[in-house]
C-alpha cells in the first residue's frame, strides 16, 4: 500500500509498543513447556495489549475514548513487567532479556502518560 492509512501507524509509542511484543515473542519461545498456558501465555497476550489498544483507541474515536483505551495499554505494559519479575523469579528469563524488556516498557510507559496528558 505504501501510505498509512491509520493514525495509530504515526504513533512512535505503537511501533516501540509492536517491538515489545516481537521482543517479548521471541523470548517467550525459550520458557519452558509447563509455563505454555500459564506464564508465556500471560506475558504474549499482556505485550499484544499494549500496541492493540493504542491502535483500537485511536482511530475515530474521542479523546475521553482514546484515553480509556490508552489506560488499558498502560496497565497491559505494567502486566508485562510483573511478568517478567516471575519469570526471574523462576529463572526461565535471563538478565539480557530482562533488562531490554523492562527498559522497553519504561520507556512506554513514559511515552503513553505523555500522550495521555496531552488529550485532557
């Protein structure tokens, strides 16, 4: 296609957001095979949430709207983090991957209540 079509493709905040969770897919294929339904399964869909949520809540609706949808991704970005606590916990992820993750959702948590003050 070429162009964006969607106003959420603009946002920085959803391409650091879609790398997370390309990050966190790759590391999650390394936990072990009794965490599949439990932890891997939590961390992917909680690091999706975050890029899916700022997409939904861009496109056509109001501030207020956007901003809910935006609270959302924040606190799926913040489960992301509690994740990857219990998987250092259980020694299934290693400080590399640990550090880029949290740094990664530092910084989109930063991004998303910068962009959350600006649609008051």
């Amino acid at each position: 296609m070429g162009k964006m079509a969607f106003k959420f493709e603009k946002l920085v905040v959803w391409k650091k957001a879609i790398e997370l969770s390309d990050n966190v897919n790759r590391v999650a294929k390394s936990f072990p095979k009794d965490e599949m339904y439990i932890l891997t399964s939590q961390i992917k869909r909680a690091a999706d949430s975050v890029s899916l949520n700022i997409a939904e809540g861009s496109t056509g609706q109001t501030n207020a709207e956007f901003n809910r949808f935006l609270s959302i991704a924040l606190r799926s970005n913040i489960e992301v983090v509690g994740c990857i606590y219990l998987a250092k916990s259980r020694a299934i992820i290693s400080g590399i991957d640990f550090d880029d993750i949290y740094t990664r959702c530092f910084e989109i948590l930063i991004m998303i209540s910068a962009l959350k003050k600006t649609l008051v």
